[in-house]
C-alpha cells in the first residue's frame, strides 16, 4: 500500500517520539519531548507517515536563519531528522516524506532544501545523492568545556 503523509499533530506525539528513539536510541526519551517542543515551535514543519494506518517514518523541517554551507539563500528549510522504520524501507515511505517537504518549502517561496549526515553513515549520504542532493562539504565539531560558570549565560557582567 502507498503511504499517507501529512504534517504531524499533537497526536502524533508518542509514536514519533518512538520512531525518534529507534533514529537516535542514545538520546534520552525526555530529550526526544523536549526537541518536539522545540520543533513545533519552528515555522518548519514535520511530516509523518502511516502505511495502513500505522506510523512508518517522519521528515522534520526546520527553517534555518543561520549560515547552512553551501546554500545561495537564507532562511533555508533544513531536514533534520528523516526517518523510515524498517519494515517500511524500499517501499516509497521515504521517497513521499522528501516529496511532501520539497512540496512544502515550494509552497513557502524556498528554493533549496538542506540536510546533514554523519560522514559515517554512507547509507544515507547514497540515499541523499540518490534523491537529488549534492554533498557541498564535510565537518568536525567541536566542544571544549570552560568549567563551572561565575554567573549565569548572557553578555551582561
């Protein structure tokens, strides 16, 4: 059966935590809450998926006001985290996600869509490539921690 895909409601709220947590099991289930609260407060938007009713995967969009290598624009809609279950996988549930977030940054007057993965993760920079993007670049971030703070984070002393 062909996918659904329309924007994510509150809803949707436990099962795209789950699939989050299947995406990025390292990350703390509370964590997974408190980026969807960051998300839905973003004018992008996330795409869930259902095959037959059930969840399959989600796209969640973000629009960038900062620098994103490699884009001719800003802001820029920016696919954070796009994800299939993997019985959904091969089947077109991932394909109609990127389709639906092309679909919506068209519709808002953008005209580049941008994303990221780890250089490891060739998996999903074939898939990427496959789908019509272009690599433009690769990255090591850094942290170095300063300590304990003297007061709390702002710019006044």
């Amino acid at each position: 059966m062909q996918p659904t895909v329309s924007p994510a409601t509150e809803a949707d709220r436990e099962a795209w935590v789950q699939m989050r947590h299947e995406l990025w099991p390292e990350c703390p289930l509370a964590r997974h809450h408190l980026e969807i609260d960051q998300l839905r407060q973003n004018p992008g938007i996330v795409a869930f998926a259902r095959v037959d009713g059930a969840p399959a995967g989600f796209a969640e969009i973000s629009v960038r006001t900062d620098h994103v290598e490699g884009t001719a624009a800003s802001p820029v809609p920016y696919l954070e985290g796009w994800y299939v279950r993997p019985e959904h996988r091969r089947s077109g549930v991932g394909r109609a996600l990127l389709a639906f977030a092309e679909q919506w940054a068209r519709d808002h007057g953008f005209t580049e869509l941008a994303s990221d993965t780890d250089p490891p993760n060739t998996l999903s920079i074939a898939l990427h490539q496959r789908l019509g993007f272009r690599e433009v670049g690769r990255s090591v971030h850094f942290v170095k921690s300063l300590g304990p703070a003297d007061h709390k984070p702002g710019f006044a002393p």
